[in-house]
C-alpha cells in the first residue's frame, strides 16, 4: 500500500501523472529510502507486420524499489514493518527525475549516520554518479532531522 499525504493513494490522485518520487521507511531501525517510479512503462507489440509502440501501467502498486539491502531487509523483516509513501506527484519524465535527485540531495542520503554509525538510509548512490565511498568521509553527518541541516 502507498501513502500520500498520510492517505492511501487514489487514482484520482495519480490520474495525469507521469511518476512520483518516494520515501520508504524502516518502522523498525528507522532507515530510510528514496527512489522514483514511472506509473506506466513502454511496450511494442507487432501490428500488421510493424512494431506499434505504447505505454502500460508499470508495477508501481508492488513496487518496493533496487536498493539490495533494502529489499534483502523487506525479505527479512516483512512488508508490515515498511511504510511506503509518495513524497512528489510528477507530471513528466525530467521532473520525476530531476526531483528524486533535488530530494536525495536535500535529505543528505549518502552522509546522514545514526549516532551508533549506520547509514540513516539505504541509497548508496545518487544519480549512478555519487556514492558514500567517493564523497569523503570527513562529510559524515549524524542525523538528527530529516531533511538534514547543513553538516
């Protein structure tokens, strides 16, 4: 299930939208995790002999993000100890996208760190280009709020 403003999504809410941006939330150690989706995906098809291309809804509604820890601990723990909510409604690709990096940005992703050492959240990179391993550690920051105040 798929909160919005602390609301089941509906698709009154979704109708229009190209995809969202959304924060999953370990009840548990309280890590989290931001990603984006696309609510429908491409498909071709053969019609009279040429390829036909269109969209399709996408798996969106069991959709869990790529995050391998994430989802070994989703495995682990179960889905009722995970809360998932959609934290941007998006009308196209370029903003689904541009807003999921302005966000993994703003809530400090890669640096924030629970006061015992664990990564407040489960992204190890942004944009397939920043990773906690080539940010430097002397910009570690332990989390006390989120979105993260300047470290």
């Amino acid at each position: 299930m798929w909160y919005y403003n602390d609301q089941e999504v509906t698709d009154d809410q979704i109708e229009g939208k190209y995809g969202f941006v959304y924060l999953i939330t370990n009840l548990q150690s309280g890590r989290k995790y931001i990603g984006r989706k696309f609510f429908t995906k491409a498909k071709t098809r053969q019609v009279k002999g040429k390829k036909k291309r269109s969209r399709v809804q996408s798996d969106w509604m069991e959709y869990w993000g790529s995050s391998e820890e994430l989802l070994t601990d989703i495995a682990k723990l179960g889905k009722e100890h995970f809360r998932r909510e959609i934290i941007r409604l998006c009308d196209t690709l370029g903003e689904t996208k541009y807003q999921e990096t302005k966000l993994q940005f703003q809530y400090n992703v890669l640096e924030e760190h629970f006061a015992n050492g664990m990564p407040a959240f489960y992204n190890g990179n942004v944009a397939m280009k920043y990773t906690r391993r080539n940010i430097g550690k002397g910009s570690l920051c332990v989390s006390t709020t989120t979105p993260a105040p300047d470290c």
